[in-house]
C-alpha cells in the first residue's frame, strides 16, 4: 500500500520576494525603487518562482523516502475495530412458538438533535425457545436427590432447601429442551419466608448446566427477595445450555443453589418454600456488532496478468472476524479464493489474494523475474475476463460504536413479537484506524522487536497490535515460576455517568485474551510460559463529610467530589497525569484530600476516610491513611460516599 505523502512545503513565494528584499537593503542600499515594476523586482519574483518549486521539491525528498521505507518493510495502516455489545431482545408476551431472529438484525441508539443514530447488528441467529416447568426437584448438600412435581402440582408447601439450608443446597427446575442465550421468567409463590435472610442480599446463585458443570447465570430484577415473597426472578441463561439427563428426566436445566454467605451478610434459618412455580421464556441475548455485512460486492474483470489489484466501494474491510470471501467467476461458476498475509509461500497453482483492510484494495499475486531472466509466479492468476467479486466482508468500527449502557434501545428492523431491546453493558472494542503519523511511530518498534517477544517492552507492543481496543497492557516477570511472564491487559470501557466505572468492565473478553495469547505464542522465547491475564484491582473506598455554606446547594457539592473521587481513583484515566492509575502506586491519604478539596472550592472538607475493599464481595477493611498495591495492580473506585452538611453556626457568614 502506498502511505499518503505529506505535503511538507513550508515556504510560499511571497515569503521568499520579501527574504531578497530585505537582502537588497542590506547588500545594495542605493538601491530603493522596489516597485513591481522595477526590472530588478522583476528578476527577484521569476527566481523566487523558481525556488519555490525547487524547495517543494527537496522538502517533500526526507519524508517521500520515509513513507517510502515504510512500504518496503510493509508497514500497513490497521483499519478500524468495530465495538460489540450483547443486547437483550425482550417480547411482547411469552410465545408458543420459537421466535427467531435473522443474523444481520439491526438495532440502533435512538438519534438525537446532533447526534446520528449508531447501527449494531447481531453477529448470529438467535432462537428465543419457549418454555415451561416439567420437573421442580430439590437436592442437598450430599447429594441426595427428591423430586417435588406432584407436591407442587397438588399445591403443597414445597420446602425448597433442607429445613436448616447448608451451603450446596439446591433447587432445580427441569425444562423441556435447553434454551441457551434465553431470558426465562422463574415466578414463584412463597407462603413460607426464608426467616434470617436479608431479602436484598440473600446467598443464593443461579446456575445453568453446560453439558459438563453448574455455569453461573447473570440475574435481573429478584421481586422475590432470596425466595422470601411472591415473585419473579429473571434469569439470563448462557449460550452453553444444554438439555442433559437428571433424575432420570431428561431436558434443560436451571439451580438456585445456597452459597457461603459473605462476612456480615445474614443466612438462613429456616428453608423458604413454595406452593406455586412457573418458568416461561420473556426473551433472548445476542451478540450485536457496529458493523454492516456487505455482500456480493463487485470488484472489477480480470485482464489476467500477474499483479493486478481492484478496489472495493466501500473501505474499509473489517478484519477482526472472519476474513472477506473473495470469488473468481470460472465455467464452473464461482471459485473462492483464499485471503494471505503474503505470497511468500504461495506456489504458481495457490489461488491467493491480499488485501489493504484499510483502503480496501485486494492485490493478485506478483511475478517475481529470477536471476536467469524467467518469471516466477507467486500465486494464480485470474484468466482474463473472469469476474472478481467479494462475496461477504464486513465494514463499518471506530470509536463511536462504544455507547454506554442502555444506549442500544431501538429495533430497526421489523421482528414479529419483540417489543423492546437494551444493551445491559456498555459496548466497547471500537478503535479508529490508524493514521500515518501512529504507522510512522510504529515502524521503529517494529524494526526492534522482528516480531519476537524478548524484552517486557516487545511483549507490551505485540499484544497492543494483537488487540488494538486495549487501553493499557504490562509485562512483569511471574514472581512465583522462573521463565515465567505476565502480560496484564486492561480494556477500555466508557464510563457511566459521573466516571463510575463497574468492575465487570475492566474485565477483558475471552476474545481478546486468545487473540494476545495467539499473537504472543508465536513471538516469545522457547522455554517462556506466557500467562495473559488482567490485571490484580484493589477496591479503594473513600467517606467524605463536607460542610456547606449558606447558599451552596449540597447536591452540587456532593456531586463535585464524587466526581472527582471516581474520576481520580481510576485505572483507565485517573492518576496524577490522567493517564490510568500507575502500577503499583500506593493511595495515600494526603492526595485524597487535595483531590477532594480542589473539586469543592471553598467547602470546608471536614473529614476524609480511606478503607480498602474488595470489589468482587464488597468486604472493607478499617480505614487507613495508606493503601499499597501490588506491583501489578490497579485502584478500583468502590461506593464511594460523600455526605453535606450544613456549616456550624459561628462559621456561617
């Protein structure tokens, strides 16, 4: 690909009459008709055309040369990332019928004044299969099983666990088939509470069989309060569901299963039961992505010689998915051709293509002249006059598909029976391309690293090229196993309001961990163990008590340090320079305070206290004036508070 030249002409013609007048005053003195008329004018302003164009011609050689080395070390602009998000499709009303959604189903954030709407589409089929309760059975913590459908068909107090429930209790609901990527409805009718469960915390998982072990299942709105009350709870089933055999009743299966309860958190006492229970299918999860799938694009006509390239309509070509399918018309009708890095090993008979995802320009194969004068092919040639089309590839990325939560609230396309969509994540993985000032950047580290991993700083920037929507990645030696390396990836996210970032979305995509991991597996050193992981996050959790003034409205002031707290303690754009939050810098008590004070102005900061949490349970410690983090950590903004008071009397102006 030929890289944009610059236009690197810094002087103008102008500039340049004015530059020999000013050295006639100073050479010539006598001389002072500077007329345009004047001969002399005259000979200046025909050699400073001339000049000009020399001096455009010369400043344009260094930076030419430049992009041109790029070329031949074929450095190659990386196209756009498209973002991704998983989208809940709700119906209108449990149906009878399997409700399927078409791959290519389009959803949209709603459009605003001066804001065009975003584009998604789902990347599979979804199938929102319906279902009901077949088996309702109850298992404890040894194992021992009992099945409870004819007492809850006759209306009986159902217990759902032992009468003092243990930890590995559990619930089961038996369905009729699997019903994988669906957001099933569990209603249930409790007559009996749970006595000593915190009906807004109780210790209780929902699981889903995958065909080999109990998958954790994300839940929704629990109406029921840890099974305390009539209600439902929504659970979002995962793609692994599979139909499998218990009891002797084969079909899908789901658990609500007892777990050990967090310090603090209350458990039970006595086992909650039901009278009543129903499961029924309210809707399906899909993968959508800011992507449009083109098809049957044409390219051009063959005029069969080697070298030949075409260029597609509509750049550029998306490659982190599958590869565009490129098709050559023959008598046999349309052949597929094969998408390669290079023809370096390509033979005279391969049918190999490669493609500039960024401009979009597909390249046949060169003919390579050898020493002795013959030509040697690096791959078919298509025959002359046959038709060159791309069957399917993929367009569209950048930044602007990483809307938040709730951002995805549209259905574009017309699907029978579904009455709203929503993103519950904010999507993320949309990068821009990239420009040749980041190439040119680029092409040094390249040079350096050959593409091997030796140094920490090799392994950073080939899993950076491997996973371009990554915000932040560290190389640190494994401290526990010689030889070993950890590679901490952080992705990008966008915050919800207020900067509050949740820590799922710090949490990298399986994705984009085996795309590191591939990338890595082929650079680094023989005898090197890679572990790709993120990184370790330490919860920090700040309290504030402010004292307002007479006149300070105090939501504002609450939501200036809020802000401020989120915003500095932050892994991806917090930190003394706003670039993330460094590696294994401590928190301390004194830059906390500053940070407040500077976000509230003039409101007294009467008090500050740090603790140090766990963001996954939640647990904090004693409050603290330090906290350390692991060289391979990040701080992590857990609930903060921040509480206004009004100023004591004798401070009041």
């Amino acid at each position: 690909m030929a890289l944009p030249s610059p236009n690197l002409d810094d002087r103008r013609f102008q500039q340049l009459v004015d530059e020999a007048k000013r050295y006639v005053q100073q050479r010539a003195p006598e001389w002072t008709d500077h007329n345009v008329s004047d001969p002399g004018v005259t000979l200046i302003e025909t050699f400073a055309y001339l000049v000009d164009q020399l001096l455009y011609r010369l400043n344009r050689v260094p930076e030419k040369n430049y992009l041109a080395f790029l070329d031949l070390l074929d450095i190659r602009l990386f196209p756009p990332g498209a973002a991704s998000a998983e989208v809940d499709f709700w119906l209108s009303a449990p149906q009878p019928e399997t409700v399927v959604l078409a791959a290519g189903t389009e959803v949209t954030t709603a459009a605003g004044e001066t804001e065009e709407a975003v584009v998604f589409a789902t990347t599979e089929q979804l199938r929102i299969v319906p279902s009901e309760l077949t088996r309702l059975v109850t298992v404890e913590r040894t194992g021992e099983q009992t099945d409870r459908t004819a007492a809850l068909a006759e209306a009986l107090d159902v217990p759902c666990f032992q009468a003092a429930p243990e930890p590995g209790d559990a619930l089961l609901f038996g369905l009729p088939t699997a019903v994988p990527r669906c957001v099933v409805a569990v209603r249930l009718d409790s007559r009996v509470e749970g006595v000593g469960v915190d009906p807004r915390q109780p210790p209780l998982a929902w699981e889903a069989w995958d065909g080999g072990r109990w998958q954790r299942c994300e839940t929704g709105t629990d109406t029921t309060g840890g099974l305390n009350r009539p209600g439902e709870v929504i659970v979002y089933v995962p793609a692994g569901h599979t139909a499998s055999v218990v009891g002797g009743v084969r079909g899908g299966w789901l658990r609500c299963r007892v777990v050990e309860p967090e310090p603090g958190q209350p458990f039970y006492s006595v086992s909650p039961t039901v009278r009543e229970a129903a499961v029924f299918t309210i809707g399906g999860t899909m993968t959508v992505e800011h992507a449009e799938t083109v098809t049957d694009a044409p390219l051009g006509t063959s005029e069969g010689v080697a070298g030949q390239s075409f260029r597609l309509d509509r750049p550029p070509v998306l490659l982190d998915g599958p590869p565009p399918v490129v098709e050559v018309s023959s008598a046999d009708g349309w052949q597929p051709w094969q998408v390669v890095e290079d023809f370096g090993r390509s033979g005279p008979a391969d049918r190999h293509v490669q493609v500039d995802a960024t401009t979009g320009r597909f390249t046949f194969a060169p003919a390579l002249r050898e020493a002795d004068g013959t030509l040697r092919a690096c791959g078919a040639v298509p025959p002359k006059g046959a038709h060159i089309r791309v069957a399917s590839y993929r367009t569209g990325g950048g930044p602007q598909g990483n809307v938040a939560r709730g951002a995805i609230n549209v259905l574009r396309s017309s699907v029978p029976y579904v009455a709203e969509v929503g993103n519950r994540e904010a999507a993320r993985g949309g990068v821009a391309g990239e420009t040749v000032a980041d190439a040119r950047l680029r092409a040094p580290r390249a040079l350096r690293t050959q593409g091997r991993a030796v140094t920490a700083d090799d392994h950073e920037i080939i899993a950076r090229q491997a996973a371009p929507s990554l915000r932040r990645v560290r190389c640190l030696p494994a401290a526990d196993e010689p030889g070993a390396v950890r590679v901490l990836v952080v992705p990008d996210a966008v915050a919800d309001e207020g900067d509050l970032l949740r820590f799922e979305q710090l949490v990298p995509s399986d994705q984009v961990l085996r795309a590191v991991t591939g990338a890595l597996d082929e650079a680094r050193l023989i005898g090197t163990r890679l572990v790709v992981e993120p990184p370790v996050y330490q919860g920090v959790t700040v309290v504030a008590r402010l004292s307002a003034r007479t006149g300070d409205a105090p939501d504002a002031v609450r939501d200036a340090a809020l802000a401020a707290l989120f915003r500095y303690l932050n892994p991806l754009h917090g930190g003394p320079a706003g670039d993330g939050w460094p590696f294994g810098r401590p928190v301390q008590y004194g830059e906390v305070f500053g940070v407040v004070q500077r976000a509230v102005g003039d409101v007294l900061v009467e008090e500050i206290r740090m603790f140090a949490a766990d963001p996954i349970t939640g647990r904090r410690g004693s409050p603290v004036d330090r906290i350390d983090i692991g060289p391979g950590a990040l701080v992590f903004s857990y609930r903060h508070q921040v509480v206004v008071t009004g100023a004591a009397p004798q401070d009041r102006p």
